[in-house]
C-alpha cells in the first residue's frame, strides 16, 4: 500500500504543475529516468531488501506518473484541435 500511496502524492502534484506551466515532456521524460533507475535498482541488487523496497517506491511513481501525464497530454491536445 505505501508504494501506491506515494505514487498517487507524486501523481497529483507532477498533474498539477505540469497543467500549470503547460509543459508535459519534462515530467514525462523526468518519470521515465526514475522508473528506470528503479528497474536498474531491482535488477541489479539482489541481496539489499530495503534498497529493492525504495526500488519499487521509484516504479510505482514513475510509471503511473508518466502515464498520467501522458493521458491527460493526448486528452489536451484533442481538445485544442476541435
């Protein structure tokens, strides 16, 4: 549950500015690189639980992240071509 509850924090406030400053690819390149680093994390040590635990902090919040923005992205941009 902690994962899930950090990942939705991240997601609301990424959501929130990303609106604000209309700036998207920031956020979505930003959250990729942390789950990335987060894959990397659990595919290469093995033997640390607590550094595997933070891993999957960083997955969680990257991917939902990334597509959060991304949805509300393509929802933006067929809004402004009507």
């Amino acid at each position: 549950m902690p994962p899930y509850v950090v990942a939705a924090v991240v997601l609301c406030s990424c959501s929130y500015v990303s609106d604000r400053i209309q700036s998207r690819g920031l956020f979505v390149a930003a959250n990729s690189a942390l789950a990335g680093v987060g894959y990397v994390l659990v595919l290469t040590v093995l033997d640390n639980n607590h550094v595997r635990y933070f891993a999957v902090f960083c997955i969680t919040s990257g991917t939902y992240t990334t597509i959060g923005v991304v949805i509300a992205w393509c929802a933006s941009l067929s809004d402004n071509s009507a």
